[in-house]
C-alpha cells in the first residue's frame, strides 16, 4: 500500500472521519454530503487499500438493515518517526492509528555528521512504511528539507531529505523538530491558538495559529530561542548574544524557569496564544519549576515525555493520509 492508493479529497476526508470515531456509511454520507453511493465506493477502495475494516453490524433504529461499522486498521500501515537531537537519535514506529510500535534511541557522539545519522537511521528504519519523518533543530527548509541546524557544527545547507530518501528507499519528510512536537500535540486534542514551548538541548517553540502549524514565510517561524532576551548578553550557538536560549542555559533551577517565563510571557503577547504546553527534557526534569513560574494561561506540561518530536514526525507522514 502506498499513499498514490488515496485518489482523492474525498478518500482524505472520508478517512479522517473514520479516524475520529467508527462511523457506519449512512452516517459518512450524512456528515459528508457525499452520496451513499460514492460513500460506497470510497469506503470500497480504502478497504481494499487496508486502509480501513469494517467492525461488525450496529442495528441503529429498529427495522432495516443493519449497518457495518467502519474503523481504521491500526496494521494497515506504519510510519517511522524520527529525532536527531544534538546528542541522540530518537526513532519510533508508529501504526495507523499514531500508536506507538516501537521506539529506540541511540546516542550520536560529539560532531557527529550526517552520515552518521543516516547509518544509525538506516539500522533503525525497516523497509516496507509508508515513509520517515525527521525532526531537527531549524534553520531549515520544510519544502525541499535542507537544513542548517542550529548547535550542530558542520551541518551547513545538508539536503538531508535527499540523502535520507536515497538511502533508505522511502519517502522522508523533514521538519523542525518544534513543528512536530506541536503537530503530536495537536493530534490527541483541539488546539487553535498554542505554541509547544520545547526546552531540551536548544530552545524554541511549535506554534499552532488558527488551528494550523505555522512555518512562516521560509519555515524559519518558533525561532523563539534565538529572541534576545538580554543585550550583550552570554554568547549563543547561533552566533549572536543574549539569546533566550543562552541566557536560560546560563541560568539554573528557579531563575531559568523565570527566564523562561518571561520569553513566553511576550509571546503570548505578541500573539494572544490561549495553550502553551510545556516540554523537552529539561522541563520534564523539573516540571512544577517550570509551572509555577509561567503566565496565567492554560499551561500544561506534554503528555508525551521524550518521545514527543519523534511521534509528531512520524505524524507528518500518516497526516499525509488524512
Ligand atoms: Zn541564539
């Protein structure tokens, strides 16, 4: 089974609302507007495709015939996802569903290089998915996924995409590291207008606007560790000082939680954000820290824990599906 099996708009939209609950045809065609006919055939060709079963009959009202209620198949299709972090490679499994299969983490030694990366993917990664998503540090270019992530040195304009998918055989998608943690995030709740603050080895932020991850004009937006938070402050990998993300690794326990705080405490001005959720290791360190200090907007902490970026690349893939 392979994406290309999805012909249409309306393959994508029946599909998503199987996702979001087992539904008979009857009731596809009502939400939809679609006829009960063309609901047939979509929910034909999604089968055939593995992409979805049917459960048994539901006898809703009496007389007629009873009705097959649909769902996702969770074994219908798996895709990996996939962290480089500055110090390890996170890389999950995921089903159909956005369960978790599997889920490995390998340590990257200092200055390790991209084709470092690309051997511990590949000993990872096993053929037959329907593809590979990768979270990184940005800068990068969500469109033909070259990145020049901040904190990695040597990594300059890498066309890591290419080189993943010629490696592996399977379609890659690349992404900030941040866009995915949201994107997770946004798959087991609505969120409208949020940002996932991610607090790890570097700082910065997912931002959901209006219900969408925003990536901005050249996927350069949740930039928000390389804002300056201190003039002529402490130097920072990105080459400039008093960054948000030096001046809170120069700080320690309360005090970088009050640096923190801050920062967030702006961007929820600038963009009158109503969910800020907290993650990455350095908060799942000491979350209450954390908590305590932040603005008085619904904060809460990733229910995710490390797995976060992982699981929401390789949501980039199935999203692809829905
Ligand atoms: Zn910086």
């Amino acid at each position: 089974m392979d994406l290309t099996s999805l012909r249409s708009h309306n393959d994508r939209t029946v599909l998503r609302l199987v996702r979001s609950g087992a539904l008979s045809r009857a009731s596809i065609a009502d939400e939809t507007g679609l006829t009960p006919q063309a609901v047939s055939k979509i929910v034909a060709r999604l089968i055939a495709a593995g992409l979805v079963e049917e459960t048994g009959a539901v006898r809703d009202g009496g007389r007629g015939k009873p009705r097959m209620s649909l769902q996702l198949r969770a074994d219908g299709g798996f895709a990996y996802g996939a962290y480089v972090d500055r110090d390890e490679l996170r890389v999950v499994k995921l089903d159909l569903t956005g369960e978790v299969v599997s889920a490995s983490v390998v340590p990257l030694a200092p200055m390790f290089t991209p084709s470092d990366v690309l051997e511990a993917l590949e000993s990872l990664v096993e053929p037959g998915v329907l593809g590979l998503g990768i979270g990184i540090a940005g800068p990068l270019d969500f469109r033909d996924g070259v990145v020049s992530p901040n904190g990695l040195p040597g990594w300059s304009e890498v066309p890591l995409r290419k080189l993943a998918e010629e490696r592996l055989g399977l379609p890659v998608v690349v992404d900030k590291d941040t866009n995915a943690a949201v994107l997770a995030e946004a798959w087991r709740r609505p969120l409208e207008d949020a940002a996932v603050v991610f607090v790890g080895t570097g700082l910065g932020v997912g931002l959901l606007l209006g219900g969408e991850v925003h990536r901005g004009a050249r996927s350069g937006a949740g930039e928000f560790g390389h804002t300056t938070i201190q003039l002529d402050g402490p130097l920072c990998v990105c080459g400039r000082r008093g960054c948000v993300e030096a001046v809170h690794a120069a700080a320690t326990g309360v005090e970088a939680a009050r640096v923190l705080a801050a920062a967030v405490t702006n961007l929820v001005q600038l963009l009158d954000l109503d969910q800020i959720v907290l993650s990455g290791r350095k908060v799942l360190q000491s979350p209450e820290l954390y908590l305590r200090a932040m603005p008085d907007v619904d904060v809460s902490v990733t229910s995710y824990g490390p797995d976060l970026v992982p699981i929401g690349a390789g949501l980039l893939v199935l999203g692809e599906l829905f």
